[in-house]
C-alpha cells in the first residue's frame, strides 16, 4: 500500500471529554475514491471521529494523516483547504437567509475570495460574482433544490435543509466528504434521492458517511466500521458486518437495520 | 412560505417606511423647526446624530457578526482625542486633525479585535468593557497625551474652504449627511460577499470554518470597520463638545450607547437615531420634571424591554402587525410580523430606498 495513495491515515486517535472516553485509540485507514458507512449506536463516538477529523476540538492524543500530509494541529478552515467537507449532524445553515446565499457562502471559504467588497447580488453585474451564481444553481439542482433557491432556510422542509447541507459541502469540490447522517429523518423518496446523489458523485471523491439505515450504508459503502463505546470493533465489507455474530450481540438481536 | 409570497410581502408599502421617511423629513427640517437653534442644534440634533452614529458600529457589530461590544464609545473618544490632540497640543489644522482622529480611533478598534476576537459572548463583552477602562483611567492620568482630567480645549471649529464650518447649521447638515452615508455603507457592506460571510459567522461560526473562512480574520475586519464607524462619530463628538476629556470614555459614556442602542432597537441600523433623540431629550429636559434623571432613563429602557423588545424601530412592525390583526388574522400576517430583515436583496433595497430618500430630501 502506497502512502500516497492514502485519503485518511488515523492513527492511535483518541479524545476524551473530562473522565468520559468518547473515543479510544483509534486506527482507520482510507483509499482514496473508497466509500466507507459508519455505523453504530448513540454516543458509540461517532460524531466525536469527525469532529476530531475535521478539527472541531483537539484530539486528546494519537495522529491524523490527510493526504497523506499530517494535519493533526492544523484548524479547521486549513483542513477544508485541503479538500476535506463535512456535514453537520444537526443542521447549522444560516438561518437568517435564502437557500441560494447559503450555498454562496459556501463558495466562498475554499475556492473564491468570501472577503470580496462587491455587492453579493444575482444581479450584479460582476463576472466573479455571476459565475458564482450560476455555479449556485448548479449545486442545488444537483441536490434537486432548483426551485427552492430564494427560499429563506427557515422555510425549508427538514429534508430540503439535509440537502441544502449536501449542496454546501459540495460546494467545497472535496477530496474527502463526511457527512453525518444526511438521511435523519428522510422520507422513502428523500432516501432513495439521496443514495442516487451518492452513487453519482465522481469516483475520486472519497466518502465517509455516518448513516442509520442500512440499505443506504450497503447500496453506496464498500466498506464499513463498527463503532461502540468509542472503540472501533469490526471493519469489512456490508456482508461481512450483517452476519457478525459480535454486531448482533451488540444489538441484542435486534435487526441490523435498526442499527444506529 | 413560497417565493412570491416573500417577494409580495417586500413589495408592500410598509408602515414603517413611511415612518421612516417622516424622520428624515423632519431631521432636514430639524434646525428651522426650533425655537432656540443655540441650544437645540448642538444640544439635541448634533448630539443625536454623533450618539446615533457610534450607537450604529455596535448595532452593525451585533447584527451582522453577533458580537456585543461595549469599546465603541471608547473608541469614538479615542478618535476623538486623536483629533483633539493635533488641534491643541500640536496646534494642527482640523483638516489634518480629522484623518488622523479616524486613522487612530480605526487603529485602535484594530488592536482591541486582536486582544478581545477569541473570546465569546459574556466574555467579549467583559473584555470590551475592561479595555475602556483601562483607556479611561489612562485619559484621566495622563498630563502629556490628554491633559488628565482637564483634558483637551479648546477644540473650535474652522471654515475649510466654503464649508463655513463654524456656522451651527452648516456643521448640523454635515454631521447629518455623513451620519446618512456612515448608515448606507453599512448597508453596502452587508450586502456585498463580505458581509454575506459575517452574517454566516454569526449563525454558525463552526459551520464557516468547515467551509474553510478564517473565522477570527473575518471577526477581526467586522471589527476595524465599526471602528471607523464609530469614530466618524467621535469626530463629530468632538467638534460638537469643543473639548474632550475623560467622561467620554467613562462608563456612564459607553452606557449611554447601550441604551441609545437598545432604545432604538438592537438589530436596526437606523433605529439607533430614534434612541439618540430619545436620550438627548430625557438628558436636556428631565431635570425639569425630577432630580433623578439616570432613573427615569432607566425607567424607558425598561418599558422599551418590555413593551417593544425590538426598539422603537420595531414599533412600525409592531403597529402594522396589530392593524393587520384587527383586521383580522391570516398567515401571513403573522409572517409579517416579524419579517427576515437580512437578505442581502432586501438589504441593498432598503439602501437603495435610503439614497433615493437621501436625493428627496436634499432637494427640500
Ligand atoms: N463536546 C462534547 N463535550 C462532552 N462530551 C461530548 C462532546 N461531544 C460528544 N460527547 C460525548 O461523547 C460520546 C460520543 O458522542 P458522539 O460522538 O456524539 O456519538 P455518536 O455520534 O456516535 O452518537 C457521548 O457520550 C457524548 O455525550
Ligand atoms: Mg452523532
């Protein structure tokens, strides 16, 4: 295995909040282009691996390789740089303003000057600020959101927002995307939308995605972590998680598919 | 709520642009209105116009990054003592005084953003505050620099050219004119890509740096321009006061701006003059009515937190709202009663509604 060829290299990767251990030495490696699902009950430490990954707090000790570059002190807005874009799993959209201005925003951070002292209007008659718009429009019908564009956030549907997230992280051209369970709360239709915006993502995007329902871990993952009390405790491929005697254990019987 | 059902809902004649355009009428008018210009222009009208302008860069710093600061009198007095120090102590012209009054007062806000940008909510406003203290007893110590507590004077106004500075009224309309365009720029500034971030930080600063925003930079800059701000407005302080000494940048000074802030409605740039007028007025004539005039102006900063927690420039809203009400109630009426204030669309809108009133008003 080539390091280069690396996306995520974690090793020994740990955190813990006070006396509770959230996440115990941690070991992942991902292929670039590789599409890993990560499951596993509440508070098994999930969000608590992307937050450290995207550096939202400092890890308590252990490495993180990006790229095969070491970014384990560098901030959160130097990690997006590189090309890693994550969701949230509560949405934290901007409220206060349309659907369209959040994904501008989003534009912004990485790939084009956000602190530009031109006025941010779709009708400006600015050439940097027109191709931002209409790359704006791109990004949400990619996620179906075509018509939603002048929609203030607050007046977007619970799913509608998800998407809006998707929209935004893709905003960012990511290497690297990791979203946070992005079907919470999805209809049917919502879920089958969204594993078709998965499967048609460009293969050299990496993915890693939390996800609950496991017909969207099988249908877009090659691979995918069990997580529990903070401990990674399986790693393979969809079949090989299904039937793990040690993962029916875990969840007293309980159908995979209600797994967390 | 549909997209046209957004857009109608701006495209209504709203109570409080009419409200508003009465204000500015009578702010043109203001000077041949009163019986006594000596004592009114400076007194209550210049005095509005410079507690309304400083009291705009913490409504600009609160609604548009989320930030309550409470250094931007202290800065308007550093702006201000920048000034008075070229007049006095270097016996400058005012033309010289005045850039480097803003250059220092801007600078200054700059190093403050540095020292206070880490710290979130309660604690920024406690290190805000605790730097204009600092500031305060060094301007109450210092003979060299402010001349301690006599502080600095006399500071005249000059006629620069044909600008007959030293006539009240031309200094009123001045002070007015700038105050109207320190107020479009803030607008501007909102509605440009910059000011799209900022209100990003505000609701989510996580989110900003995950889009990859240096989100202390952005912080940073929000806070050196509503320095400029407020020390446009410690310029026209200045000049109004004829000195400046130490009670500008005393507590009961940065207090009076929370207030005017407040009383005018936090999240409203132009409410700000509504707060000024009414503090300037309970100042000048309180003490007819009672000895305790810091009790009355506690008394309507608290019917405002009670009655209308969105400041007098709510007050519109709050009116058209209950009109609507008796007619009686629909959806969206109650959409309409507290409307998004800050898409960048209506927000260049509104500015361009204030220029065309600005040119209206002008031609009076
Ligand atoms: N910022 C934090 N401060 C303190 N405890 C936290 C914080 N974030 C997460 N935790 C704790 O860490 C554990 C793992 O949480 P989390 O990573 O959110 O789990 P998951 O996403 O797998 O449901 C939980 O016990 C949670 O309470
Ligand atoms: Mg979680």
């Amino acid at each position: 295995m080539r390091q280069s060829s690396l996306a995520l290299n974690v090793t020994g990767l740990s955190k813990s909040f006070g006396g509770l251990h959230a996440m115990k030495s941690m070991d992942l490696q991902i292929q670039d282009g590789e599409r890993i699902s990560m499951i596993g009950t509440n508070g098994a430490g999930k969000s608590t691996f992307f937050n450290l990954l995207a550096g939202v707090f400092p890890a308590t000790t252990g490495r993180i390789e990006l790229f095969g570059e070491d970014v384990t002190t560098l901030s959160t807005a130097k990690r997006a740089k590189k090309g890693l874009a994550r969701t949230f799993q509560t949405s934290s959209l901007f409220e206060q303003l349309t659907a369209a201005e959040n994904v501008f925003i989003a534009l912004g951070g990485v790939e084009f000057n956000g602190a530009s002292l031109r006025l941010a209007l779709p009708s400006s008659k600015n050439i940097l600020v027109e191709n931002r718009w209409s790359r704006v429009e791109r990004l949400l019908e990619r996620v179906a959101l075509g018509d939603q564009g002048s929609t203030m956030v607050a007046n977007l549907s619970h799913g509608e927002q998800r998407q809006l997230e998707l929209a935004m992280a893709l905003a960012l051209q990511p290497k690297l995307l990791m979203l946070d369970e992005p079907a919470a709360g999805f209809s049917p239709a919502e879920r089958a939308h969204l594993v078709k915006i998965l499967r048609e993502l460009p293969q050299e995007i990496t993915l890693l995605l939390i996800e609950h329902d496991m017909d969207i871990a099988l249908a877009t993952a090659n691979r995918v972590v069990v997580m529990h009390d903070g401990e990674k405790i399986l790693e393979g491929s969809p079949q090989e998680v299904r039937s793990s005697a040690r993962v029916r254990e875990i969840y007293l019987g309980g159908s995979l598919d209600d797994v967390a | 709520m549909s997209t046209d059902q957004t857009t109608s809902m701006r495209r209504k004649p709203r109570l409080g642009a009419v409200l508003w355009l009465a204000f500015l009428i009578f702010a043109f008018a203001f000077p041949y209105l009163v019986d006594r210009p000596k004592f009114w222009i400076p007194n209550i009208g210049i005095k509005s116009i410079w507690l309304g302008v400083v009291a705009m860069s913490l409504v600009f710093l609160n609604r548009y990054v989320g930030l309550l600061s409470l250094a931007q009198m202290t800065i308007a007095g550093i702006s201000a003592y920048g000034a008075g120090f070229v007049i006095v102590k270097m016996d400058g012209p005012i033309m010289m005084a005045i850039p480097i009054g803003l250059l220092v007062g801007t600078l200054a806000g700059f190093l403050i953003a540095l020292v206070a940008v880490r710290t979130k909510a309660i604690y920024f406003l406690m290190i805000t505050l605790a730097i204009g203290q600092v500031v305060y007893s060094f301007a109450s110590q210092s003979i060299e620099v402010t001349n301690a507590r006599r502080g600095l004077a006399p500071i005249k106004r000059e006629d620069v050219g044909f600008m007959h500075f030293t006539e009240l009224h031309i200094f009123y309309y001045v002070a007015l004119i700038v105050a109207i365009g320190c107020y479009v720029l803030c607008r501007y500034i909102a509605a440009t890509s910059f000011g799209l971030a900022l209100q990003g930080i505000k609701d989510s600063p996580e989110r900003m740096s995950a889009l990859g925003y240096n989100v202390n930079r952005y912080r940073i800059a929000a806070m050196t321009f509503s320095s400029f701000i407020a020390s446009v407005g410690g310029i026209i302080m200045v000049f109004d006061r004829a000195q400046v000494d130490p009670d500008v940048v005393a507590l009961p000074a940065t207090l009076d701006i929370l207030i005017v802030a407040v009383v005018g409605g936090i999240g409203s740039l132009s409410g700000v003059f509504f707060g000024a007028l009414v503090l300037t007025l309970l100042d000048n004539f309180s003490q007819n009515l009672t000895e305790r005039y810091m009790t009355l102006t506690g008394l309507v900063f608290i019917a405002v937190l009670l009655f209308a927690p969105a400041g007098l420039a709510g007050i519109g809203k709050q009116l058209s709202a209950l009109f609507a009400r008796l007619k009686g109630p629909t959806i969206q009426d109650a959409a309409e009663a507290d409307p998004p204030q800050t898409s960048p669309a209506a927000t260049a809108e509104d500015a361009q509604e204030t220029q065309d009133e600005l040119s209206k008003g002008s031609q009076r």
